[in-house]
C-alpha cells in the first residue's frame, strides 16, 4: 500500500508535541490493531500507523478533549480507506450488502465456543477471513474493547449498523469455528 509523502510542515510547537504525547501516544498500540487488521499486512500497517499519526499530529488543534483513543482510530480507519482506495480495483471497494447475509439464530457466542475448543491460530484465521466492515467492527469491540457508542464515533456509521455488523460477525465467527471444530473432530476419528 502506498504512502503519501508526508507533507512538509513545520514541527509543531514543544508545548503541543509534549500534549500530543501525553493525550495520543498511549494509544499507539490500538492505533496498530486497528490498522494491522483492516490492512492484514504488517507492512500496510505500519504505513497506514505512520500516515495516521501525522495526520493527527497535524490536525492535533482541532482536537479539544473527549476520548482520544476514539479520536486517534478514527483517524487510522480513514487514513487506511484512503489509502485502501487509492491501490484497490473498484470492485473491491464496493460497500458491504448487509441485506444479503442475512442473521441466522443467537445461540453460542464465538467467544464461548472459542473458550471451550478453538485455538487462538483458529480465531485468527477466522477473523482475517471476515469481511473488512465485520472484521473492522469485531476487532474495535472485542480486541479494542471500544462501546457501540465509539465504535459508531470510529466507524461513522449509526449505532444500529454497529450492533447489525457484530451480530452478523459473531454469527459468521461461530459458524467458521463450529465448522473447523467439526474438521478437526473427523480429522481425529481417522
């Protein structure tokens, strides 16, 4: 994924380099979270961090307090889009059809069948099989431990959208899983 070349700006005044540090860089490791997940390259994810990081030191004065963690990942998921968009093919970039994955039951969560049988590589590989939208939704919620509330913030998509984006990403986890698990079982029957 390519990078901008960072725009020549002065540095920013000691007073708000030293707030910046204090306010944002305690989030740097959900800044790469975020980004190594959305991007699912570790390269990728350190451009789309670097990127992200001086966009909001740049804009760092339109920040006037709140959650800066939810500020920061905002930031990272949008500079990931932007620069997602500028190497995809559009066909890629088509926005996800919630219509056509339809909910099927709420019984088992992903994270109780994933406690009682599923190892960590397992639900790493589901999760990176998710579509970007559900994977982006899951990682804020469940690794990120960011509300409904934030992740709508992050993601600027309503709240309803979020909690329809986890319900379907915890339904395909679980489906993804119970099938690996059921592999396995046939596997050892062998």
């Amino acid at each position: 994924m390519p990078s901008e070349a960072p725009a020549a700006s002065p540095p920013p005044p000691p007073a708000i380099g030293a707030r910046f540090e204090a306010v944002v860089l305690p989030w740097l490791d959900a800044a790469w979270n975020l980004a190594r997940w959305l991007a699912r390259d570790d390269a990728d994810a350190q451009d789309v961090v670097q990127e992200a990081m001086l966009r909001a030191l740049r804009y760092f004065d339109s920040f006037h307090g709140g959650d800066a963690r939810v500020w920061l990942l905002a930031i990272v998921r949008n500079t990931f889009f932007t620069l997602r968009s500028k190497t995809l093919p559009e066909h890629l970039t088509e926005p996800l059809d919630e219509d056509t994955h339809p909910l099927v039951d709420e019984q088992a969560t992903p994270e109780a069948l994933t406690l009682l049988a599923v190892d960590v590589g397992s639900l790493r590989a589901a999760l990176e099989r998710l579509p970007p939208p559900w994977r982006e939704a899951i990682v804020l919620r469940e690794l990120e431990e960011c509300s409904y509330k934030e992740i709508a913030a992050i993601t600027g998509q309503k709240i309803g959208t979020v909690m329809s984006r986890l319900a379907r990403a915890r339904e395909r986890l679980k489906l993804e899983l119970t099938h690996r698990s059921g592999e396995a079982r046939r596997h050892d029957l062998r």
